[in-house]
C-alpha cells in the first residue's frame, strides 16, 4: 500500500469516527427543536396559522393546532389527549378545564377580545338593525339561523345570550341550525344554506363569501373573552416561549389584522 493511499484511508477513517460521535449529539432532545401541540378555538385559526408561522421563523418551533369548538377541545384534554396549550374562545372552558386541575393556573391570562355579528350570503346582503325586538324571525323566513350549538360552543351560547336579551330568542329557537363549532356556521352562511348567521367578527373577514349585516351590542351578552394557558401535562419545553410570543408586541398585528382586540 502506497503512503498517499494510507494517509487517505486514515483521514476518511478519522471522518466517519466523527460523524458517529456527532450523530448523538444531533439527535439529541436538548438540541432538537421542540413541536409545541395546541388546542385553539376555530374562530383562531386564520389569525393564530399567520402568528404560529412567525413563531416557528423567529424560533425554530414546529407549532401544531387542532381547531374544533372549545367544548370538544376542553372535553379532548380532559379524555387525556395529548397537547401543551389550550386557547379558548370564551372564560367557562377554560374555567371547566381549571375546576379539573388540568391547566396550569399561573399560566392563565386574557389573550383577545372579538365581537358577535349577524352574517348574510355575500350576495344577498342587506344591513339589519339590530336592536331590541327586531324581527329577525321575519328575516329568516322558512330558512334557518345558523350558529354554533347553543348549549356548547361559545359563540352558539353568546349569540343566545344576545337574542334572550334583546328579546328575540323565542320567534327563532325553531328555526336555530347549531353547528359543532363557529367554522360550520359560517359555512352554512358562505354556500347559501341558510340566509343567516351568528358568527364572530372575525370569522367574518375570514370568508368572502359572507357579510356582515349588523353588529350586536356589547352588553347583549357577556364579554367576549378568550384565555390562553399551558395544560398540566404540557410536554413541550418551547411552550413557555409560546405562550409568551403570543401575547407579545410581535404577535399582535397578527390578530389585529383579523379584528380581534387584544388585550393588555
């Protein structure tokens, strides 16, 4: 053997010797990136998408949502599924989930505020003043009022609270087509199955195929409040620095551009 052809042989040796001492160290959890598992309200999901994709830029953090209504997500988390963070789109989840000592409570904080509207097919969209005693049965017609489902999903249970108070709810309980979550609503909405909906703001600058026709006053309901906190059994070590990319300066804009208030 040669002495060039021995000195290569050593030095590939010497390379291969390194990159399995190396390896270890790669894959080694201390140094990965960590995935951060969130449960999100669906009324987050254009607004939260946009703010977890700065998220994972700025910091390396693969972020992964399940959107549903927040009743299905609390009961989720309390049937054991698996998931660092949990947002809710109204106080009595997050409350559900406290009462359990699933969350931890020094985490918990009021991310966003949102406002209930009154959403039409954008195609037949007319202003509706919304006042108490308006005749939204006459509105409705023979179709149905699409909302979340008003004994569970938050934005279902607040657009009930608004009709009780302005004293509507008995002309149109019938005519209630509850949806499993704010989402399904709006789509009832958006392909033309029902002439109108109870949504969120929100939901409503996210599809150009609905309108809003009307605005419910805010002490028709109860404020609308969402909490943030880490769940008990979070396993994520980034979920710290999740939880506090959302509620910084950097985050903001993002929520804001879908017209949720974000709360200070």
């Amino acid at each position: 053997m040669t002495f060039h052809r021995r000195i290569i042989l050593k030095t590939a040796a010497l390379a291969i010797a390194a990159a399995c001492l190396a390896a270890p160290l790669l894959s080694s959890p201390a140094l990965a990136a960590e995935k951060v598992t969130v449960f999100a309200a669906a009324s987050m999901k254009n607004a939260l998408d946009a703010a977890n994709a700065e998220f994972a830029k700025e910091s390396g953090h693969e972020v992964v949502v399940s959107y549903a209504a927040s009743s299905a997500l609390a009961k989720q988390v309390e049937a054991g599924a698996p998931a660092d963070v949990f947002i809710s789109a109204d106080l009595a989840w997050m409350d559900y989930l406290a009462g359990k000592g699933l969350i931890r409570q020094d985490t918990r904080s009021n991310l966003l505020g949102n406002r209930l509207v009154l959403v039409a097919p954008a195609a037949s969209a007319k202003p509706v003043e919304i006042k108490p005693g308006f005749d939204l049965s006459a509105l409705v017609g023979n179709g149905k009022l699409a909302m979340g489902a008003v004994d569970s999903v938050p934005a279902g249970k607040y657009g009930k609270a608004a009709l009780e108070k302005l004293g509507v709810w008995s002309a149109v309980s019938d005519k209630v087509a509850g949806a499993e979550s704010v989402r399904a609503a709006l789509l009832l909405v958006s392909r033309g199955e029902a002439p109108y909906g109870i949504v969120y703001q929100t939901d409503a600058a996210a599809d150009p195929g609905v309108k809003i026709v009307g605005t419910f006053p805010e002490d028709s309901h109860p404020p609308i409040i969402y909490p943030v906190a880490t769940l008990k059994d979070a396993k994520s070590p980034a979920a710290a620095a999740y939880l506090d990319f959302l509620k910084s300066a950097k985050a903001a804009p993002f929520f804001e551009a879908q017209g949720f208030t974000v709360l200070k």
